[in-house]
C-alpha cells in the first residue's frame, strides 16, 4: 500500500508542475497573441 500512495503522491505533485507551466505557458502567450 505504502508504493501506491508514493505513485499517487509522485503523480499528484507532477499535475501540479504540469498545470503550473502550462499556466506560465498561457500567460506568456496570450499576451503576444492580443
């Protein structure tokens, strides 16, 4: 049980890594699309 959680941990923190840059990503580009 112990590994599951570490896997759901380990992909829980890489959503949140993966949001935050596509966030930078959209922020960066929208302005250069306006």
């Amino acid at each position: 049980m112990s590994q599951v959680k570490r896997r759901i941990g380990f992909t829980l923190v890489e959503l949140l890594v993966v949001i935050a840059i596509i966030g930078l990503l959209v922020a960066l580009l929208l302005p250069a699309v306006n």
